[in-house]
C-alpha cells in the first residue's frame, strides 16, 4: 500500500480523516492514535462536525512508519471506519 508517495524529509503534519461504520468506537480509536510512539504522534483527534467522521492530525517523519500504522488501525482492520483522505502538510 503506497498511502504516502512523497517521502518527506522533515517531519511533516498529516491529516487523516476517517468515515465511522457500524460498530465504530470513538474512544478506543483515539486510545489508538493516543499511543502511538516513535516517528508517528497524534497531534490532535475530534469529530468532524455536521459528518459522520472523525479527523486526526499527526505528526510525522516516515512515510513506511504512517502507512503500518494505518494498516495497524484496529477500526480499519475490523471494518468499524474507512480511511476517506489523506492531507500532508508541509507547514
């Protein structure tokens, strides 16, 4: 999976926002991104107001360590949210 085709050198925030399906548990997921360690850390997690959605910025410096950690999603995995964007910012 190539989420991520520009290998950013510096560390960079990326915005990743997230459908909710059924089954979806807001807390569980931000526990996830909450824990994060290493070349990833969440930023900032909420819902996306007048959507089902939920937005959470991080903070990255690896391309490869965000796409193992979205392919690691536990609500991703089970089927509870879909991945709906990708936004990298380079501010």
């Amino acid at each position: 999976m190539n989420i991520c085709p520009i290998q950013y050198k510096e560390p960079h925030l990326v915005i990743l926002i997230f459908k909710q399906l059924n089954g979806f548990n807001l807390k569980s997921h931000e526990e996830y991104y909450k824990g994060l360690k290493g070349s990833v850390e969440m930023m900032q997690y909420g819902e996306v107001m007048n959507d089902n959605a939920v937005c959470t910025i991080l903070r990255s410096s690896e391309a490869d360590a965000l796409e193992k950690i979205i392919e690691n999603d536990p609500s991703i995995q089970s089927g509870t949210c879909d991945l709906q964007q990708i936004i990298p910012l380079t501010i």
